[in-house]
C-alpha cells in the first residue's frame, strides 16, 4: 500500500483539526452544554475556561459579526461563560488565551 503524500496527509491533518473544532465548538460559552458544564467541579470548569480561551479569538469575531451585522449568524456566541463564578474557570480561561493558540497551533521542536 503506497504512503500518502505530505500534500494529502496535510489535508487530513487539516480536516481532522476543522472536525474536532466543529465538534468541541457545542461547547462554545453561553450553550446550554457550556451552563451545564459550568456547573460542575473545579475540574470541569478549568477545563471549560482553557477551551473558551482556545478559542476566544475566533469566538470574538463571531461577536464582532453579531454586534455589528445581526442576524447573519444563525446563533448567538459569548467569549465568556457568566454562568461560571469560580477561580478555576478563570484560571483556565487565562491559561487557554495565553498559552492554547500556541499549543493548537504551534510547532514541534526538534
């Protein structure tokens, strides 16, 4: 069985990166799933608040486009999960913002 080439193999990546963001994405802050999750132990809320700061960056262009352009999204996204009151959704959630884009997309070093 011939090895995929580095170009079909990037495209997997690629699509497996977009499919796992599509699936955590239930998880976005202000989701029924998110409240719920919220509303858990300290674990959970660590782990929640490290999501919401992975994914703040794209989460504040989403409320960007629902501030200024209503109604183009069919949902409502907040960059913050208010029903989370704890240290520990905090520290996550500066732990994510500061450090997950580099954990997502950052390099292997050799």
């Amino acid at each position: 069985m011939p090895k995929p080439d580095a170009d079909a193999r990037r495209t997997l990546r690629l699509a497996a990166i977009l499919a796992a963001a599509l699936a955590l994405a239930a998880c976005a802050a202000g989701s029924a799933d998110s409240t719920h999750a919220a509303s858990g132990g300290m674990l959970s809320q660590a782990l929640l608040g490290f999501w919401h700061g992975v994914i703040a960056p794209l989460t504040l262009i989403g409320e960007l486009i629902n501030r200024f352009l209503p109604h183009v999204l069919p949902w409502q996204v907040h960059m913050y999960e208010t029903k989370a009151t704890g240290a520990a959704y905090d520290l996550g959630f500066y732990l994510g913002l500061a450090g997950g884009p580099s954990f997502v997309f950052g390099r292997r070093w050799r």
